[in-house]
C-alpha cells in the first residue's frame, strides 16, 4: 500500500546523459500508472528509480511520508516484471516464484502456499517443476507475473512486460493485467511505448519526452485533450494531421481558422478560449477520425482533396488525402468506395478540433 | 514499508556521496585492489625506486644513491647490448616461427574432417606442459651423446657423427627458440582459430559466385580477417618471448660464451649471481617500460573494452 | 549436342572429385604431419623414461625400448618400496650406467606435494578476491570502473621477471623466504588478473536484468551474486580453477628465487636441479619429467572445452 511522490527528481549519468528532468509525480495508493513515451524518454529510468535499480541524483522520491532515494532495491517493498521476464535459469519454476518469499524469510509453508495460490490464478500450477528454459513465451510471462505477484508489494513495477509476445496474447494478458490490478488492490506502475496498452490499463497516464513529463492525466484527457503536439501525436492511429495556418476576426465569440482556401468556422466554445487572436500563427489539430464523408458538410467544415493512397485495415480503411500537397491521412468506413486520384470532399467534425500554438506547440484549448 | 531506510542527519550526506552501489563496488574490489597494490604496484615502485641505489648484498651497509648510475652504466656495459640483441633475434625468430606454424594448423583446424577434435586434443598437450619439463625434455632431445636429433639424423645419414648442438655457437639460439615455439604453438593457433570461425560463411560464398578461386577467396578474405588474431598473437608471443626465462636457465645458462645470454638470463646473473639489486632492478624496470609499451601498442591496436 | 553435353558433365564431375580427393589427402597429410611434430617429442621422453640405463646410452638409440622398466619410477615412489633404489642397488642390477639416482630423488613427491597445496591455494584465493570483483566491474555502474579495469588490465603484462628483485626483497623481510607462502602470495599477483577479466566477461554475458529482478526479488548485491549469478558460472569457475592451478602447477622463476630447501621446493624446481647435474641417470631423469608432464596433460585433455574457452577469452580480453 504505497503513495509515490517524486519531488524534483533528477537523473543524470555520469557520461553527461541527462535522462530525467524535474520530474513531479504523485502517484497514489491502488492508482495504475502507466508511463508512456519513445524509447530514450526516461520512462524507463523513472521506473528503476523507484524500485531503487537507480541512483537519484537530486530531489527526492517518497514512499509515503519517507524519502526512500538511498534505500536500495532489496529495503523497497517493490515487485517487478520485466520485457526480457528475467527469469532465474538454474531455478524450477516453483523456486523462481518463492525467492522473493525466501529472501524475505517467509516461512517454507507459506511460501508453498502463496506460489501455489499464485500459480492456480495464472494457470500455471502444471509447470511448477519446469526449469524456465522449458516455458513457451507465454508461460515465461506469466511466472514473472507470479514471482511479482506473491510478494504481495506495496508497489506493482513493470518495464514493457508484454512487448516480448505476440500481438493475440498481447491483447488477452492486458486484460489479464487490468484484472491483476483490481484484485490486488495495490499500486501499480507500468511502463510502455505503446498507446494502446497504456489507453486500456491505466487509471493515469504519464506521457514523457526527453526526460520531460509532458502530461498527466487520465487516457480520456490524454487523448481528447492533448496538452501539445509531442502528446496529439504520439496517440492516435493514423497520427493526428496538422494543418499550419492562422486566426482571423476573432472577437470572443466567433473565430475562423483559415489557411489559403481552407477555411473553418470554430465553434463558439472554442472561439471563446482563444480571446483576441487576430492572426495568430497556429497548429490546427484533426485526428484521422474525426471526419465524415457521409454527413452534409456545412461550409466552413468542409475540406476537399485528392485520394492520395488507400489503405485497408480491415475494420476500416486509411485514406491517404493530398491537401494542396500536404499529405493528411484519415480513417474512413470501409464501404466508401474511392479511387485513387478522386477527388473528395469531407467533413470535419469542428467539435474535435485541437489547436496548438505553432512555434511552442502548446495547446490553446485546456 | 517498516523496513525502508530512512536516512537522516549525517549519514545522509555520506550516502548522497556514495551510494549502496559505491560502497557495495569499493567493498568487493578492495580485496583485489589490496592484493594487486601489494604484490604488482608496490613491487613495481619499489624496483624504481631500488634502481637509483648502489646495493650489492655482498656489501650490505653501503647503499649509496647514486641517481641514474645504474641506467647509465647499464648502457655502456656492453654484456647488456649483447643480452638485447640476444633477446630480440630469440623474440624475432621464434614469434615469426610461432605465426607461421600457427596460421598453417589453424587453417588445417577450421576444416572441417574425421579426427579434428582429436587432432586439437592432442594439441593441448605442449601448453599443459610445465616449462621446466618442457626445457628437461628438449635438453634430452639435443643431447650431445644420446639425444633423439642426434639419433634421427645419423640414421637418416644426414650427418656422420654427433654433434654438440647446444655447444654451438651459432645454432643454440634457435635450438631454444625452436623448443619455446613447440610449446607456444597450440595457444597461438586457438587464438587464431577463434578469428578464423568469425568469418561468416556467406563471405565465401558471395566470392565464388564472384568467381574468386580458393587463394584468391585466402588473400582477400582469410586473410584480411585473421589481422586482429594475428596482432593479438604476434604481440602476446612477443611479450612471452622477450620476458622467457626458463628455458635458458635449463638448457644453456646463456652459454655457451654469451650466445644465449639474452635479457632475462642477464637480470637473473646480475641479481642472484653478482647480488647487485640495483642494477638488477634498473634492467627490471626497462625491461617493463617495454613490456608496457608494448601491450599499450596492444590494447590500442585492438582497441577493445572490456 | 547431347553428347557433347554430357561429356562436359562427366568432366566436371570427375574435376570435383578430384579437387575433394586434393582436398582430404592434403589434409590427412597435413594432419598426420601436425600429429608428429606435437607428440613424437614427448613419445620419445616418454619411451626414453621406460630404458634401463644401458639401453638409454645407445647408439643410435632405441626409439622403442626393447627391455621396458619401470625402475625409474620406482627410484621416485621407492620411498614405499620393499628394497630403497639407490646407486648401490641400481648399479648391482644395471651395471652399464653410468648414472646414478640422485638422493633427491625421494624429493619429487613432496615437492609434488607442495605443488599440490600451493596450487589449490592459490585457486582457492584467486576466487574468493576474483569473484566479487568481477561482479563489481560487470554489474554495478560506480565512478571508477573504468579506471579499475585499467588498473588491473596493466597489472596483468608486468613481466614477473621484473618483479623478481622487489619481491625478493620483501618476501625476505617478511620472513617469508623458503615458504609455501611466498610463492602463493606471488602466485595471486600472477594469476588474479586472468580469473578477473574471464569473470567479468562471463557476467557481462549475463543480463543486467537478471541481476535487478534478484536484487528487487530481496538480495543484496553480494547475495545476487552468490545466489543468481554463481550457480550460473559454472562453465568460467572451472575454466578460471584450471588456469590458475595449471599456472601455478608450472610457475618456475618465482619458486626458483624463493624456495630453498625440501620445505617448499616445487616440482619445477626439483626436476630442474636435476637436469643440471650431468652424473645423473638420463633415464630417472626422464621418468621425472614424464611424473611432471601426466597430471597438467590430463586435466588439459579432460578439460579441453574449458580451458580453450578460458584461452581465448583471457587473451582478447587482457
């Protein structure tokens, strides 16, 4: 039962690698964390300086009330999958799930009871005599998933643990995980480059860039509400499509985005945050499917193009729009039947629209 | 969380300064760095600074310090020149011998035939033999009376009657020679054996659809790939070679006359024979001066961290 | 056309058949070549051990004995036999010889002896002060490593020869001349680098993920390595035990300057006082140097797997 607040903290390697700046991050009891970010972006390191894999340079990490930066791994009650599941080779299966238990000095028949619970949970109650060399991908994940879970932590630590499977499994463990989450009633901090997993996971996101936090919030806000370009374009499949231009005759009420002849009329709510804004260089945000051939476009909504490249995903289709050469990709039902070099025209749900300033990238809107 | 640190006061700044790791790294190399400090750096700062005393156990209450004597009368003492020049023909002749050989059984190795593993089993032996019985062994080889060369060449009348080989002057040097590169053999062609079977196989194939034939496929692939495994081999033998002491000891004590009085035997009569320290330790530290210089040559050549 | 065709079949055929019968009769020659050259110097040691003295002194000599005995060797594990093989008794039954067995020749076995302890000292040592290190320089990032594996790799090509007038000196006032303890202390010097760096390799080879999921699993840093990373080694402990045991099994120079008597005379040292007495039977001398040659040369071929992976490793690495 664990509250993690960074205050501060800093990372930075001996080679001069500053991989973690300032960060400020409370994290409280029971609350899935998922940090989310390219590789290289601290995330990574964040996580290790919790378990204390990492020294803190400066600032301090609290578990609770106590600042823990020098207590290392073994004086943190933390458990920890990892992408490689790091399993001990010369160790069964049943020994790789207790040693947390041994080295802690549980007593043999409870350890024996809480791996075998463990086991029976994950289904893996078979393989306890296995040596890890004799597990598929899968099962491997999930002896990991044991050796962390018996432990019982205060604090639930994982770095990409499912990147090393295939995409099926992938799907089906998160919804393992999530479960795993609800029933331990403990805190869990999760790390990963991939969206999908950190939308559906967590109760927070933590999007980070260059050793920067760039948002926090839950992964409506993080996705509706993006706080700049790094964060509108790291989520969202295709990209979200940035169109550059600038704001016309704004007066509280009503505003125009307008580049060359492409024109949008922003809806009331939006006017209103952008005050005076009378040309404003800015960063007009569309995500791929915020659009629609079928409604009848109002003017002021409408943009129109050339069928650039057409993309079947299945579900969907990608469209591959040539705006006055800008290249713009949008989903779209698949029923709608276009060719390439056609030219469309759709509508823009104006609701959706993101703005962010075009030299900071910054939002406008929130 | 009942077993967390919870650092405060003064011990706080000390484990900001080093951490659980700093500590944990100091406490399992310090056994290490006390055993090398004693026996390796102490020693080695001991010779230099013994090498600027006049000590002769013979006359043990005088040590004067005498500067630089013991370098300079060093290099006027032509026995010393004699002994260099001794130690590099051995070193020349017998790292060639030794790279020559070794590249030959290392191509025979990376083959691929009935009986190589036995064949490289086999090979081992001449590494695993101690180098005094590897020295006993090629003195009895060489005997003047009853020796196995003696023997095998007046049977194949190749001479007419024995010969004295290790009296001879000009032959001594590489009968040693030929003794050290027998047993440094078998470490050299593993060595290059290691280079060889990093060549991927595909190499060889993209040249004979080129149309390379086997000596071409040998001078434009082989070859330029066993360069790091020869460097290694050439300068790792050239620093057993220059610093070899046992064989000479058994086999000739530098004799006869001066034929193989090389470097190390040189160190050895003047420390333990004439019981001059100083001098002696003056010839040791030149003599690591170049072995350092010459695994310096080695580490960047190779350039590799560990 | 077809016939043409397939006669320039049948050639190609038979030019590959015989460039594959080139190829393996230049390597069977080249391999039975290779064989001579590596064992025909210690068969004939070998043989020479099992001629009795007046055979040993023909000419030109016996490449197979023609009378095998085994009185040399008795002369060196005679200490147990019924009748001692000395001069007296030896010359009675071999009286061409004009060599006799040395008194020393009771020497061999204790010296073997004190071979044995040093040698299993200085493994022992080596990975207690090895081990730890290693894990140090392969798993844990500290200001300084860099310097300390430098530090060590340049330890490691200090000729021992050079070492030998300062270690004299202070093996002297330390009272430690004519002392198993001397030579394994020298020993260590000489061997702790290699076991270092074979170590270090190996645990690099090891994830580093490995080591953080112990460490987050509970252990200490010395107990993920005891616990994780020892039971994992295996394969470069044994290299490691058999390098350092064959290298001080063999280390002639160092004993040479510091052991005096019996007490600690090695069997280097023993053998070689032999060799440089010429009254002395060449026969026992070359049973002495075979007892010598057997014990590295049986580890070396049981072992061959490990010590050329402990070769090759040590070398590129130091």
């Amino acid at each position: 039962m664990a509250r993690i607040r960074f205050e501060h903290v800093e990372k930075k390697y001996s080679n001069g690698f500053h991989a973690v700046k300032d960060l400020n991050l409370d994290i409280q009891d029971k609350e899935f964390i998922v940090l989310l970010g390219p590789s290289g972006c601290g995330k990574s390191t964040t996580l290790n300086m919790i378990a204390g894999l990492e020294d803190i340079s400066d600032g301090a990490l609290r578990f609770d009330d106590e600042i823990v930066n020098f207590a290392p791994p073994h004086r943190r009650d933390v458990a920890m999958v990892f992408q490689s599941y790091a399993l001990y080779p010369h160790k069964s299966v049943f020994d790789n799930i207790g040693f947390g238990l041994k080295m802690r000095k549980v007593p043999r028949d409870e350890i024996e009871r809480r791996v075998r619970e463990a086991a029976g949970k994950l289904e893996i109650d078979h393989l306890l005599d296995r040596r890890p060399s004799q597990l598929s991908g899968g099962q491997r994940q999930r002896v990991a998933l044991g050796r962390a879970m018996v432990r019982e932590p205060a604090a639930f630590l994982m770095d990409e643990p499912l990147s090393n499977l295939d995409a099926a499994l992938r799907i089906s463990m998160r919804a393992e995980i999530k479960e795993l989450h609800r029933a331990m009633q403990t805190t869990f901090v999760y790390v990963t480059h991939d969206q999908a997993e950190a939308l559906t996971l967590a109760d927070r996101i933590v999007v980070m860039n260059d050793g920067v936090v760039q948002q926090i919030g839950t992964p409506d806000d993080i996705y509706e509400r993006p706080k700049n370009t790094f964060v509108a374009s790291f989520l969202g499949n295709p990209p979200i499509n940035y169109i550059d231009g600038q704001i016309e005759s704004t007066d509280g009420s009503t505003a125009r985005f307008r580049r060359g002849d492409l024109a949008f009329d922003l809806p009331a709510s939006i006017a209103a945050k952008l005050g005076s804004s009378h040309g404003r260089e800015v960063r007009l945000g569309i995500r791929a499917e915020d659009v629609d051939e079928t409604a009848a476009g109002a003017a002021g909504s409408v943009i129109r193009g050339k069928v650039n490249s057409i993309l079947p995903v299945g579900s969907d289709q990608f469209l591959g729009f040539d705006l006055a050469g800008q290249e713009l990709f949008f989903r779209v039902g698949k029923d709608l039947a276009h060719n390439l070099g056609d030219d469309v025209a759709l509508s823009v749900d104006l609701n959706r629209l993101h703005l962010f300033d075009k030299d900071s990238g910054e939002t406008l809107l929130w | 969380m009942t077993d967390t640190v919870s650092p405060s006061g003064r011990g706080r700044r000390l484990r900001q300064r080093f951490g659980y790791d700093e500590r944990n790294a100091a406490l399992f190399l310090a056994p290490v760095m006390v055993v090398l400090m004693g026996v390796a750096v102490f020693p080695i700062l001991y010779s230099l600074y013994l090498s600027f005393f006049r000590i002769k156990l013979t006359r043990p209450n005088q040590t004067p310090f005498v500067w630089f004597d013991n370098y300079t009368d060093l290099f006027s003492n032509e026995l010393f020149w004699v002994s260099v020049w001794r130690t590099v023909t051995f070193s020349v002749v017998s790292v060639s011998a030794i790279a020559v050989i070794a590249l030959l059984v290392s191509l025979l190795l990376n083959q691929e035939f009935r009986g190589r593993r036995v064949l490289s089993t086999i090979l081992l032996i001449p590494w695993a033999i101690p180098y005094v019985a590897n020295a006993l062994m090629w003195k009895w080889i060489y005997d003047s009376g009853y020796g196995a060369l003696n023997g095998l060449l007046y049977q194949l009348d190749f001479i007419d009657k024995y010969m004295i080989w290790l009296g001879d002057q000009d032959k001594t040097i590489f009968l040693i020679a030929n003794a050290f590169v027998w047993k440094e053999v078998p470490l050299a062609t593993i060595l290059l054996l290691v280079s060889l079977k990093a060549i991927p196989a595909d190499l060889y194939q993209a040249a004979r659809v080129d149309g390379a034939n086997i000596w071409q496929r040998f001078f434009h692939i082989t070859l330029p790939a066993m360069k790091p495994g020869f460097m290694l081999v050439m300068i790792y033998e050239t620093m057993m070679a220059i610093r070899h002491f046992d064989l000479f000891f058994i086999l000739t004590e530098g004799g006869p006359g001066d034929a193989s009085h090389v470097l190390s035997w040189h160190i050895y009569v003047e420390t333990f024979r004439n019981l001059s320290f100083g001098s002696g330790a003056a010839m040791s530290y030149v003599l690591a001066l170049v072995t350092f210089a010459l695994s310096y040559i080695f580490i960047r050549t190779l350039g590799r961290r560990i | 056309m077809a016939t043409t065709e397939r006669a320039n079949l049948i050639d190609d055929r038979r030019r590959l058949a015989l460039s594959h019968l080139t190829r393996n009769v230049v390597i069977f020659v080249s391999a039975i070549v290779l064989m001579l050259y590596v064992l025909a110097p210690v068969t004939w040691l070998v043989s020479s051990s099992f001629q009795t003295e007046a055979e040993i002194v023909s000419v030109p000599p016996h490449w197979i004995p023609e009378n095998p005995t085994l009185m040399n060797f008795e002369a060196i594990f005679g200490a147990t036999a019924e009748e001692e093989v000395t001069y007296e008794t030896r010359s009675g039954q071999d009286p061409a010889s004009g060599g006799y067995i040395p008194s020393t020749a009771g020497n061999l076995l204790p010296a073997m002896g004190n071979s044995l302890i040093v040698a299993t000292l200085v493994v022992i040592l080596n990975l207690l002060v090895g081990v730890p290190a290693a894990y140090a320089l392969a798993k844990i990032r500290f200001l300084g490593r860099d310097a300390s594996v430098y530090f060590i790799l340049v330890t490691r090509v200090i000729p021992d020869i050079a070492l030998v007038v300062p270690f004299f000196l202070v093996i002297r006032k330390l009272g430690l001349l004519d002392s198993l303890g001397s030579l394994v202390l020298t020993y260590l010097a000489v061997t702790v680098p290699f076991t270092v760096f074979i170590l270090v390799q190996f645990f690099e080879g090891l994830p580093d993920e490995l080591d953080k999921a112990a460490r987050v699993d509970g252990c200490s840093r010395f107990q993920s390595l005891v616990r994780v990373f020892l039971p994992l080694s295996l394969p470069s402990l044994v290299a490691v035990i058999l390098f350092t045991f064959l290298t001080s099994w063999n280390e002639f120079l160092l004993a040479l300057m510091f052991t005096q008597t019996e007490a600690s005379q090695t069997l280097p040292i023993v053998l070689a006082a032999f060799t440089s007495d010429f009254t002395i039977s060449f026969s026992f001398i070359n049973a002495a140097g075979v007892l010598a040659i057997v014990p590295p040369v049986v580890v070396a071929v049981i072992f061959e797997r490990y010590i050329v992976s402990g070769l090759t490793a040590g070398a590129v690495k130091g």
